[in-house]
C-alpha cells in the first residue's frame, strides 16, 4: 500500500549550499512515498524462520521490568567504509564497537537495575564477554555486508519472539540508557520515536525506540511496515542514484521516516495509527536521545534530565567519561 | 451546485468577520468553491481581494490572517524565483510561497497568524493550514457530499446541515472539565478543528490527512538551555518584543492597543511607544465600584508611556443581559469568564481601529501563572509516572472546572475520544520531566488555543477588529523554549524576565502587581451567585433534554460545590444550547 507523503512538491536536486537539508528532503520525501505495511509471503516466512531461531535460543534470566535490545554485527573490512553524499569517509573499522558494546551493557545493567539485557549479533561479536544474571547473546544467521538491513529483520523478529514479554528499548550500539526508563511505559503508547530537530538530519532516528509490550499486535505491525518499507525503498530509483546500497547503510534510516511519517519538522504528541492499529508517540532527542552536547557536559547530572545519550559519530571518543560515570 | 450554495450561506452567516468585500471562487471543473469574507488590513485595494489565484491558474487561495514576514519572502521570491506580483497584499505571498516552495517549507518559514485553504488545480489537492498558536480558527467536516471547511463553526454547520448536529459527548466531557473544547473536537459531533500548527491534505477520492508542522517543546531543540545572564535574557527579550512588533504593526488602517492593568499588554504598548515613537492609541474598560478594576493601573501606565488613552467605564447592572446576548452569538461554547469583558473592549476600540495588539501568551511563554511553581513536587515522576494522572492531578487541583473524576460521575465514564485527548496533551510531562518547565507546553497547546486565542478571535472578529499578539512569534518562542527554571520564577515572583523589562520601561507599578485575570467583576461574580445559579439550573435543563444527560443543578453542586468556574461554565453551555433553538 503506497500513499503520497506530506511533502508537496516534488523534490529539486541541484547543487547548492544547501545541499545536506535537499538531501534529507528529499530523503523524506522519497521515503513518505514508499510507505508499505504488508511483507510478502516470502519475506513473511522468511521471517516466522527467524523469529523460531530466536525462540530455540536458551534463556534463563532473572527476571525484570525492562528488556534492552542492542544489535550490532562486526562488518567486513571490505565494506566497512562508509561515503555516500551525506556520509563522508566513516570506516567501520576505525571504531571499537566491542568496547562501546561493552560499556552500553554495563551501563543498562547499572542505570536500570531491573532491566535485561539482550544482544542480538552475529558468531563472533564480542566473543568474550562477561556473563551476567541479566544478559543474553542470541547469535544469529546474518548477511553483515547488510547490517542496517538486518538490523530491522531483527527488530520484527525479537518482536514476533518470546523474548518480548516487557516494554523494550532498542538502541544504537553508542546509545547510552542513563536513567531508568520504565516509567516511561506507563504511558499509552505502543512505540516511541525520536526526533532530531536539526535541518540536514535525519528527522526520526532509528536509534533508539522504544516499544510497549501492552498491544503487542500493534507493535509488531508496526515493525512490518518498518521492513516493509525498506523493501519497498529498494525499488525507488532515483533514491538508487544518491545511496548505492541502502541495505547496508541509510535504509533504516529512511524506512523509520517513512513509517513515522517522518517530516523535517518536530512534531511531538501522540498519534493513533490506524492502518497498524498501534499509538506512536513522537519524542524529542534532548531528552531520550541526545547527541548535539559538549563532551564537558557528560557528567553525573545528565542523568536528572536526559534519558539516552547517543554518542554519534565523533563522540564515539568521549566513551572514557562515560567509563568515568559508571566506576564513580 | 448544491456546495456553490452552501459556501454561500456560510459567507452571508460569518458577514462579521470581513465586512468589507465578500468574493467567490470555482475550479474550472467545479470541483473545488472558496468564498470568503474579507477585512481588508493590508492593501485595501482589489488587488488583495479574495479568493485569489496566481497568473497561470494553478493556486488557488482564500486566507484569514496576517503573514507578517511577507515582505521579506515577497523579495526571495522575486529574486530568487522570479516572481512577479501583481499586487502588494500578504494574500499573494502566502499563495506563491506555498506555489514556489511547497507547503512544508513555506510554513518553515512563515511568521503570522492565519487559517488558509490552498487548492492546487493540478492535483485537485485541497490544503487546510493553521498557524502555530491556533491564533486563527480552522473548521472543517467531511460528509458524503463533500469536504466543507471554514472559520466559524455555526455558519459551517448551517451551511452544510439541515439543523443543529448532535452534541459531540466527548467534546462536552472535555467542556465540563476545561471550559472549552479542544481540538480537534468541537461541540458539534461531525465537524473538527484543525489543531494548531498542523496542516490537512485532502486529495480527491481518499481521506484527509493531518499533519503536524510545529510544536511549542523546549525539548524540540538539543539546544541546552540559555547561559546568558538574566540581565542579557531581559535585553534580547527587548529586542525580539520589539522586532516582533515591527512586523505586527504593518498596517493600511487604524491600529491600536489593548493596555489593561497587567504586564503583557503594558510592555506592547510601552514598547510601541518608546521604539517606534509613533502617537498610539490604546484603549481599556473598567467596571464602576470595583477598586480592583484594570483601568486604575491602566490609566497610570498610559500616563507614563504617553498614550492617547480611552477607558470605558461599564456598570455592572446591564452585564447580565449582555452576557446572555453575547453567549447567544458566540460561536462554540467557551466558558471563560472574560469573553464578556474581552468583548466590551473589543468593541470599544473598534470604534476608533481596526486592528489592535494585545499581550496574549506572555504567560505561557515566561511562566506566567501562579498555579506553576510546586508542579515538581506535586506531578513529579515519583508521584505521578503516568504523565497522564499528572495532568490529571493538575487539572483538578490546579484548573478546577469540574473535575475529570466528577465529569466521569456524572456522565458514568469518560468516552474513550476524551481520554485520547487527554493524553496527547499528556506528551510533553513524560518521565524525564521538570513540570513547572513542561506544563508551559501543555498550557500551549491546550489552554492558550483552546480557551485564550478563540476567545480573542471571537469576540473580536464579532466586532471585525483584528488582534495581534507580538509575543507569538517564532523567535519569542525559540527564545522562551530555554529559559532556566530561574528566569521563570524567582520564589513567588512569576514572570520575573517581562517584570524586570517594565521597570526598565518605567513601569514599576505594573512590574510589582501581582497577576489578575481580566474577568467579569467580583461584584458580578460574586454578589450575584443566586442569579448565577438560577441561571445554571435553567441552563442545565437544557443541557440534560439536549444531551439526554441527567446532570441536575443538585448534582452538580454536590459534584463541585458552589464553583464560579463550573456554573459559568454550565449557563454558557446551556445558554448557547438553548440559542440553538432560536
């Protein structure tokens, strides 16, 4: 089920200063058009296949109020850079994931000490780590060549699981939970979404969400629509002109637009999505994701007002002050 | 042909609120009519006349408002896009901004105060457009024989139906508990506001969409909040008032200013005068016998900024019948207690302007009010992790109407649409929250809309004047998103930023008063209770037979005992009600 989004006009690529804030609008614009809610009979089985192998996995946690998901896979150094017009030069291979993995566990455990854990990653990621009452690896079958592909599998697939029997937070492998956050799930909604208020970035960000365990109907809808969408994206041409292969990177990014139905502007509030029958709050990033602070600002009084910190892109650095926080 | 008549009767019902030239308009195909009223503030010529369309016949528009940055945009637009203008009106600037770059951007970049339907005869796509406050209202209703859309909601409803629509009964659940009804709901059951800051597309054949393009939330931006000093926070506020001002005083016909006795309206008017140094007019009422009245200080600050002030002073003996007859044309039912004053001097200063200023949203955007400081301790995530129960909380403890518990009493259950509203105004107290910071946003989006800017809107629009407010712009509310709990309350001082700016306007008798509501005299209120509730009885006599409720006056009072909020609230529901038959 295609619809028209809520940009108007067609999209104008031409070169400009502009040229970040055109390339999200248009981003936004192509993603509105390839809202879809439905998977093929295919993508369908190929799911219900991987939703079993989640299932078979053995888990034996303590119980809590709050489980964490963090998918991360080690990329192949061949397609670990990263350049596409908005992304310039990132390589992969340059970041220590493992470390950041590792302390974005700790930190959960710590800040939330009733939550539980899962990390949901490939046969070799963090091969050595410490077992904990409260956490669980679920190593997958995944194409790590496709890790923003995956990554969206594996969301509908954890919420097709019996893993999901509590309010869940997805994060990023550099997002941060700094306080609890299950109050936050008193609240009628189905998913929480985040939005970056900054023109020239993408308005909702698919790294963090957060999603209620009431409707479970609702949110696994909507996971659907979510990897529907990017199935759907695949075949937007001249998306194809700007990012090569969106399953690798930039996909998800647009697909949660395109779900969310994503505008540039903020919009916060609660709305009733029909079609998915599910309740998507909108959330702001200075609270439940934020990126935009000075490293000096990641101290022990974040905490009193925000909920997520999201350490992107160069700030991956400032994991020491973080490291800092949780031994104090 | 049935839809050309219908737009007809709405022009013809809401005359009042452009008296000036009416205009119709059809597609080609005659898809799509726009009529419109107009009130003509900004070239008065033919050239601004509505409903408009560009030169090569692909927009079409018919627009209530004022865009206040249009002259600007008019340059980029001819400079950038080579846009040749006809005219010199606002109206023409909406329609090729929304034209050139789509209505996304275009709102990006729009400071004004408008409601505007845009239909691109291309597409057949139909745009509703409300400004970011909800200063101008936006009606609309899908039926099976087309998409009707207005500014008012009574002359909408006959143009379209064959008689009063049902009463919506979750609007009225929220009525009892608010003293109005918010967005998107009305009274009428089948008709919806458009909320502010959103925008609806209707494409031929398929359901209207609605989409949001502003929200008032501090937490919007990733921005922390302000490190400048108090002192730098009273300056820029100083000169984002008067910027602000500059563009609403953009005028082709008489302009005044409301003046009464309070902060918000004393700064417009006393920057006015010191920044532009033009003569003003300004313009206020006061009641006889009452020591409280808003003219006293009014008088004192007119004085000192050197205005050409006009009071009106009003008995009170005649408020009564007055009352009566301007809840009898109102246009949805709105219960706060200053719609009757609002309207006196609305119609006192139309006698001499056209347009006038007022100080409106001050309150919700420095912290204003007194019922603010404890929210922390009082809805705070460990008392209240639902933010909902603690909207509930301030609702009935610090806004007490009748309380969401009572109205769920007396109506049996709260319907389900009642409490969907209810929480998304919720949004903004979600955990993390500092709600003495965040209820400014939940006032936003509910109260100031809902309840302060449609009574302006109305009870002006009665009087075809238009009111702008200076301190609902977007750089007042950038800067308002990140003030520190500090700038907001300093102990019991509320507003301290404005009180400070007016004693350095030599406005110290303003800065030190504390807040007063621009209500009906207590002589009114108070002294005349056993008329207030006789009028309640009679009122919800017509409430229950039209409702089919069973909310006696005995019921009522044991539900809320002797409440001035909730018996005013009930003889304006009533009343208007019972207009209804007339």
């Amino acid at each position: 089920m295609a619809r028209i989004g809520a940009l108007m006009t067609a999209p104008r690529i031409e070169k400009n200063p502009q040229d970040a804030i055109r390339l999200v609008q248009n981003g936004i614009f192509y993603a509105n058009r390839a809202y879809s809610t439905s998977l093929s009979p295919e993508w369908t089985d190929t799911i219900f296949r991987k939703t079993n192998q989640l299932n078979d996995g053995n888990v034996n946690l303590e119980p809590g109020n709050l489980n964490v998901v963090i998918f991360h896979v080690n990329i192949p150094n061949d397609v670990s850079q990263v350049t596409t017009p908005d992304i310039k030069n990132l390589d992969h291979a340059s970041i220590d994931y493992e470390t950041l993995v590792k302390l974005n566990i700790e930190i959960s455990l710590k800040s939330n000490p009733r939550s539980r854990v899962f990390l949901l990653t490939d046969n070799e990621f963090c091969s050595h780590l410490k077992p904990h009452a409260r956490l669980a690896i679920h190593r997958m079958r995944v194409n790590s060549r496709e890790p923003m592909f995956e990554r969206v599998m594996a969301m509908l697939t954890y919420s097709r699981s019996r893993l999901f029997d509590q309010p869940t937070v997805f994060l990023d492998s550099d997002a941060f939970l700094l306080r609890p956050v299950h109050n936050l799930f008193a609240n009628a909604f189905d998913i929480g979404l985040t939005h970056r208020n900054i023109l020239g970035q993408m308005p909702v960000n698919e790294g963090v969400i957060f999603s209620n365990n009431i409707n479970i109907t609702g949110v696994r809808a909507f996971f659907e629509a979510y990897l529907s969408s990017y199935l759907a994206l695949e075949n937007c041409q001249d998306l194809s002109k700007i990012y090569t292969n969106i399953r690798r990177w930039r996909g998800g990014q647009l697909a949660i637009n395109s779900v969310a139905n994503g505008g540039q502007v903020y919009r916060s509030g609660l709305t009733n999505r029909h079609e998915l029958g599910a309740r998507i709050v909108v959330l702001p990033c200075a609270k439940y994701n934020l990126s935009q602070i000075d490293e000096n600002e990641v101290d022990s009084r974040l905490a009193n007002r925000v909920a997520i910190l999201h350490l992107k892109g160069p700030r991956k650095s400032w994991i020491n002050r973080l490291r800092l926080l949780v031994d104090a | 042909m049935e839809a050309k008549y219908a737009i007809e009767k709405v022009i013809d019902l809401q005359h009042h609120r452009g008296p000036d030239a009416r205009g119709f308009w059809a597609s080609t195909d005659h898809r799509a009519f726009f009529g419109h009223n107009r009130l003509a503030i900004i070239d008065v010529s033919s050239g601004g006349a509505q409903p408009m369309v560009d030169t090569e016949n692909d927009w079409a528009i018919t627009y209530n408002g004022e865009l206040y940055n249009y002259k600007a945009l008019r340059s980029i637009l001819e400079a950038k896009h080579s846009i040749k203008f006809r005219g010199n009106s606002d109206t023409e600037v909406f329609l090729y901004g929304v034209k050139v770059w789509g209505i996304d951007e275009f709102l990006r970049l729009a400071d004004g105060m408008f409601a505007a339907a845009l239909y691109c005869t291309k597409t057949g796509r139909c745009i509703l457009v409300r400004d970011r406050a909800g200063e101008k209202p936006l009606y609309y209703a899908e039926t099976s024989k087309g998409f009707y859309f207005g500014s008012e909601l009574r002359p909408l409803s006959s143009g379209i139906g064959h008689g009063p629509p049902d009463i919506d009964l979750a609007a009225f659940s929220l009525y009892l508990m608010l003293r109005y009804v918010p967005a998107p709901l009305t009274i009428y059951k089948g008709i919806r506001k458009l909320r502010p800051g959103h925008f609806l597309v209707i494409d031929q054949d398929q359901p209207a969409r609605e989409y949001a393009y502003f929200s008032w939330d501090p937490n919007a931006s990733e921005i922390p909040e302000t490190s400048k000093t108090f002192d730098q926070i009273v300056h820029i506020t100083e000169k984002l008032l008067v910027s602000s001002l500059e563009h609403r005083m953009t005028s082709d016909v008489p302009l005044g200013f409301f003046l009464s006795g309070g902060v918000d309206s004393s700064l417009v008017a006393a920057l006015a005068r010191k920044h532009f140094g033009v003569s003003i007019n300004t313009y206020t009422i006061g009641f006889e016998n009452d020591p409280n009245s808003e003219h006293f200080v009014s008088q004192q600050t007119a004085k000192i900024i050197g205005s050409k002030h006009n009071a009106k002073i009003l008995g009170i003996k005649d408020l009564g019948r007055l009352s009566r007859e301007l809840i009898h044309r109102m246009d949805e039912p709105n219960g706060d207690r200053s719609c009757v004053p609002t309207y006196l001097l609305c119609k006192h200063a139309r006698s001499e302007v056209t347009v006038a200023l007022g100080g409106d949203g001050g309150d919700e955007l420095f912290g204003g009010y007194q019922r603010y400081p404890e929210l922390n301790t009082k809805i705070g995530e460990d008392r209240y992790p639902r933010a909902l129960d603690g909207l509930l909380w301030y609702l009935t403890h610090r806004l007490p109407v009748v309380t969401p518990a009572k109205v769920s009493g007396l109506l049996s259950a709260l319907p389900a649409e009642t409490i969907e509203v209810l929480e998304d105004f919720a949004v903004p107290l979600y955990s993390p929250s500092r709600p003495e910071i965040d209820i400014r946003y939940v006032d936003f989006k509910s109260y100031l809309s809902g309840a302060v800017l449609a009574k302006v809107d109305r009870m002006s629009m009665q009087n075809s004047l238009e009111v702008r407010t200076p301190f609902l712009s977007p750089s007042m509310f950038d800067l308002a998103n990140r003030l520190p709990h500090g700038f907001l309350y300093r102990g019991q001082l509320m507003k301290p930023v404005l009180r400070e700016l007016c004693n350095r306007l030599g406005l110290a008798h303003v800065a030190k008063l504390d807040k007063r509501g621009f209500g009906m005299p207590p002589q009114f209120m108070e002294l005349g209770k056993e008329e207030l509730v006789r009028r309640a009885s009679e009122a919800l006599r017509v409430i229950d037979s039209k409702l089919g409720t069973q909310i006696d006056l005995g019921k009522l009072i044991y539900a809320v005992g002797l409440n001035a909020n909730a018996l005013w609230a009930t003889i304006v529901l009533g009343e208007w009600l019972e207009s209804e038959r007339s």
